[in-house]
C-alpha cells in the first residue's frame, strides 16, 4: 500500500477570494466539479474503503489529460502560478498517484467561485471592472500573450511595443527609422514629404477634435516609446504583473487609435 500523500495542497501559500474576470466562472465550476467526480470515482478500495490512490488504467489516463487544464483553472480561479501537481506519484507502487490534494484544491477553488461575488460586495465594499488581458487590441496581445502566460510580462511588453513599431513601419513604408523618432515622423502634423508620408486622424483639419487628436497622438506616442517601449527593452528586472498589464493596456490604446488613422502621402 502505498504512503499517504504530502500535507493538504491548502496548508501552503496564500490564495485570494477574488476571482479574475480572465475565466468564465461557469465554465471553470463545471471542469473543476468533473475533475472532483472523475479522481473520486477512480479511486481504488482497501478495506471495503474508497482509498486515497488511483491505479493506472482508463480513468488515470483521463485525468492525466485534463491535469494540465485543471492546474491553469485552479491557477487562475486562486490567482496562483504555483499550483503543484494534482497527481502525485507513490513512491512505492510503480504508476500509482494519489489524488486527495486535488480534489481537495478543487473544492477549495468551487468555494471561491460559489461565493466571490457576495465577498467582493459585503468585504471589499467595491465591484470595481477588472480589465481581461485578451480583450486588448487583438494584435498587441497577440505579440503579448506567450511570454505573459510564461510569468515573463517585461518580456511581453516589450514584444508588444516591438509589434506595435513594425506596424506602425509598415503603414508608413519606412524602415530607416523607429521608436521615438518614427512615431514623430509618422504623427509629425507637418505636411508629408516625398519617402516620409504620415498617419493622420480623420476629419476635417479645421475641426478643433481632430487639430487635438493628431497634437495627442504625436505626443503620446512618442511617450508611448520613450517610457514603456526603452525601459522594458533595457532592463534586466521583472516587472509587476499590474504594472505591466497597465502598459500593454496603453500600448493597445495606441493600436487602436493607429488603426483609425488614415496614410497621407505627398503631391505628386
């Protein structure tokens, strides 16, 4: 018979109440109450007893498949990137995995998201929004998203900002310039000229929304680079996860405010 499974997932590190709005809910409650049925139901006998292991066989292979899905639930639901393994292997029956600490993280986490909502309301006093990563624009999450689902998020950022300058290259036919000195090139609210065209916001050049916009945007995105874009290339250190999720939040205003620009070009 193999030991007893290490000292309850629960006992170690701290976990959060409040559920992230990066996951549907439902659909997490329900995976995580299959994960609690299917590692319950596998679960051998001794002694005329539901034991703690399960042995190999159909359902052990079922659970494998789904573990990975399961420990990104479990992270995400209690906002932790060091969920351990819901399998844990017996050191004394070869393919054996004892199965308790999972079942036991998943009920934990059903809990949380069962009652999170009415602890945001009566604890915190506040339902404040929470911004979902991957409603940013579409192409600067797509840049962004491996090396942030990795924990790397200075690396995300700039890789984000990295895409956003090859764009913005692209629009404007020029690769002999970037960063700072394209976007001041680009959003530059002087005429074109033969090789340098611009981005320009639309409208009428007299209206004073549209005169404030292109001073925004040659502003702003030249701060864009300068403070997000060099920091995150030229540092060693991690940034936090807030700040950075707040800065690819600002890279992806500027994105959308790009894809809203028209190219002008110089008279022939």
């Amino acid at each position: 018979m193999g030991k007893r499974a290490p000292c309850s997932a629960l006992g170690r590190g701290r976990y959060s109440v409040a559920v992230p709005q990066t996951i549907d809910p439902e659909w997490a409650r329900d995976r995580l109450e299959w994960w609690i049925r299917t590692a319950s139901e596998a679960r051998g006998w001794t002694n005329n007893r539901r034991a703690s292991w399960v042995d190999p066989g159909a359902e052990l292979t079922l659970l494998r498949r789904h573990e990975h899905q399961t420990r990104t639930i479990l992270g995400h639901v209690l906002q932790r990137d060091d969920v351990a393994t819901l399998l844990i292997p017996s050191s004394s029956t070869i393919g054996r995995v004892f199965v308790p600490n999972g079942i036991e993280l998943a009920e934990y986490a059903i809990g949380i998201l069962d009652t999170a909502a009415d602890t945001l309301a009566h604890v915190t006093g506040t339902q404040a929004p929470t911004m979902s990563a991957d409603a940013l624009h579409e192409d600067v999450w797509r840049a962004a998203s491996k090396l942030w689902s990795n924990g790397h998020y200075a690396e995300a950022v700039q890789r984000a900002a990295t895409f956003l300058n090859a764009d913005v290259q692209d629009r404007v036919g020029r690769t002999d310039v970037s960063d700072q000195q394209l976007m001041a090139q680009a959003f530059s609210t002087a005429p074109p000229e033969p090789g340098k065209p611009r981005l320009r916001w639309p409208g009428d050049d007299t209206d004073l929304t549209v005169k404030a916009m292109r001073t925004g945007l040659l502003s702003f995105s030249q701060g864009v680079f300068a403070a997000i874009r060099n920091p995150a290339t030229h540092s060693t250190e991690e940034m936090p996860k807030q700040i950075a999720l707040e800065q690819l939040a600002t890279l992806s205003t500027l994105a959308r405010w790009v894809d809203r620009c028209e190219r002008v070009t110089a008279q022939a």
